[in-house]
C-alpha cells in the first residue's frame, strides 16, 4: 500500500497547493494531520516502528485528505446532503455542520453571489 499513498500524496499536494492558491482558499497545515513519531519509542521492535511509521503517515495523510476534500467542498459546494428518511443512516461529515440545508435554494444563492 506504500506505493498508492507516495502517490496519492503527490497528486493531493500538488492540487493543494495550485488549486487554494488559485481560489484564494487557506491552505491546510500538513504537520496539523501526518505525524511520525512512535519509531523513537525505545520499547518497539524495528518491525513495530516501520508499521508505526507507515501508519501514522498513511492514516494522518488520509485524515489531511479529506480536510482539503472538506475544504474544498464547502467552496465548491457548501449544501448538505439529503436525508431520507429518520433511518437514513448517512453519517454527515463533521465539516458539513455549517453547510446550508439541502433545498435552501434562497440561501445557496446567497452564497454564490459572495463568490
């Protein structure tokens, strides 16, 4: 799985970083979600410390992922998604808790014209 993350890595960086400079959007603080420090623990087998590594780095490198997903999402398209039904089981993202209610046409025009 190591080679899929490098990569998606890349690719995630590089839209990050051209595509929030293009639309003026605050770029998300990498070291705030992949961070890589339980191979210092003395106690951990080599083994151990290369899948905390590997860990740490492919977990907060998904977590960091869906921030700039999130982020890009509540520019692009800040409404949220339809529920059903009360058994709609659909768990809404935490990011979306300020997005406007699906169908708030009046609002979501609102907020396009701010753009």
């Amino acid at each position: 799985m190591i080679i899929p993350i490098v990569i998606l890595d890349v690719f995630l960086e590089v839209y990050h970083q051209v595509a929030f400079r293009l639309y003026n959007l605050e770029r998300i603080k990498r070291s705030d979600h992949i961070r890589i420090d339980r191979q210092r623990l003395k106690y951990l087998t080599f083994l151990e410390k290369t899948w905390c590594t590997y860990c740490g780095y492919a977990n907060g490198l998904l977590e960091y992922a869906g921030t700039i997903a999130g982020e890009t999402e509540r520019y692009w398209c800040g409404v949220k998604h339809k529920i059903n039904n009360k058994n709609d089981t659909f768990i809404e993202p935490s990011y979306q808790k300020d997005f406007l209610e699906y169908g708030d046409e009046e609002g979501y025009k609102k907020l396009t014209r701010k753009k």
